[in-house]
C-alpha cells in the first residue's frame, strides 16, 4: 500500500517516460520508473531491487499490455470551447 505517490512523466502518443516516487505505509521510500512503447508499458516499482544486493527491498515489476477503443482514439476533439491559453 502506498500512502502517497508523484509520478513526473513524459508522454507521446507512442513512447513514454515515468518516474514515479513513492513513500508507504511501511515508511519506505521508493523510486521506480516505466517506458512506454506504443501498447506495450513495462515498469518496476523500486530501482534499489535492481542495483543492490539486499533482496529484502520488496516491490516488484509489472508489464501491461494497453487496448484503447478505436472509435475514441479517430474521434477529432472540438477545440472551440476549450479555455484559451494565456
């Protein structure tokens, strides 16, 4: 469980970079990162479990697979009543 979570990120429409900084339950203090290529996502939740030797860090990894509907994606979005940058 994780008590809060930031995640600065940098996104296209196919390729993405995140680096998400997490504080638990637990009082550890975590800092992952993920890569986005086009559907596929593929990330670990803590860095320390890959660059020390201690194993007893926690966390884990996960790879995710993105289906977006179609219809949405080739749908065009009406500009006119957003708000006007400044």
């Amino acid at each position: 469980m994780n008590l809060i979570t930031v995640t600065p990120r940098w996104e296209t429409r196919r390729f993405g970079v995140y680096l998400p900084i997490q504080y638990t339950n637990n009082n550890h203090f975590w800092i992952g990162g993920a890569f986005k290529a086009g559907p596929l996502l593929i990330g670990i939740h803590n860095w320390a479990n890959i660059f020390t030797r201690n194993s007893t860090q926690n966390g884990g990894g996960y790879i995710a697979l993105i289906i977006r509907n179609p219809q949405s994606i080739s749908q065009k979005h009406d500009k006119r009543l957003d708000c006007p940058a400044f």
